[in-house]
C-alpha cells in the first residue's frame, strides 16, 4: 500500500467517525465505536505501525529545519497526519461527553467538533471558552 492510500483510508475512516459524534453520538453504534475510545485507538494503532516500519532517516525533532527534513519522508509526514487524527477525534469525544455533563446544547457543540476536525487548538480553545462560560470549572481530564 502507498502512503497516499493509507492517508486517504485513514482520513475517510476519521471523518466516519466525526459523522457518528456530532450526528448522533447517543447511539449505541457511536458509544461502542467512537465514544468508548476505540475509533481512536484504530487510528493509533495505525500510527505506530506506520511509524514503527517508517521511522528514522534524515530529520529530528531539535530544530524546526530538523522538523521539516524529517517530514519530507511520506510515510513520516502519513504518521504525523494519523496522529492528528488521533488526538483530535480523541479529544471530540471528550468535547461531547464534557457538554453532555455540563448541559451544553449539540447546537453549540457542533461548531466546536467541527473546528477541533479543521483546527484541532482552535475548536479546542472555543470549547473551553464554552465551557467556562457555562460554569465547567472541574478538572475532569
């Protein structure tokens, strides 16, 4: 398989899962699937296969020049897009089980699922702001 098929399998496969999560994450295929951790633990296993079969090679994580040469490599540059998807999608299900708990309306949780899909830190930073906004001052993380 290429890294552009994987990227391609993997992306399809998050975004079914972000489907499931803002559409209707109160189903039971979406609670097995995607709110019970598994959808991104997919996506994780994937990474360190990837990974584990990709890494070292030019590059290193010491400077951002380091960065760069280190993803030029395709099946790198696949890893760190799957860990994207990972984390994100990880921290969507967080996002919807924190607004069930703090009462928080699926009209004002999509827009933040939708910016954590796009922008990760960007969705993450208005759900927060939603959060203490709505009185979500626990620690539950």
């Amino acid at each position: 398989m290429s890294p552009e098929l994987i990227f391609t399998i993997a992306s399809r496969f998050a975004i079914v899962g972000w489907i499931l999560l803002a559409a209707i994450p109160n189903q039971k295929i979406t609670k097995i699937s995607v709110r019970s951790g598994a959808w991104s633990a997919a996506l994780s296993l994937l990474y360190l296969i990837v990974l584990a079969f990709n890494f070292g090679g030019e590059g290193n994580f010491q400077s951002l020049q380091g960065v760069a040469l280190l993803f030029s490599n395709p099946w790198v540059l696949l890893a760190g897009w799957v860990h994207y998807l990972a984390f994100d999608l990880f921290l969507g299900v967080w996002e919807t089980k924190e607004a069930e708990a703090l009462g928080i309306s699926r009209w004002i949780l999509v827009p933040c699922l939708f910016l954590t899909l796009m922008f990760g830190p960007v969705g993450y930073l208005l759900f927060q702001v939603i959060r203490w906004i709505k009185g979500g001052d626990r620690a539950s993380i």
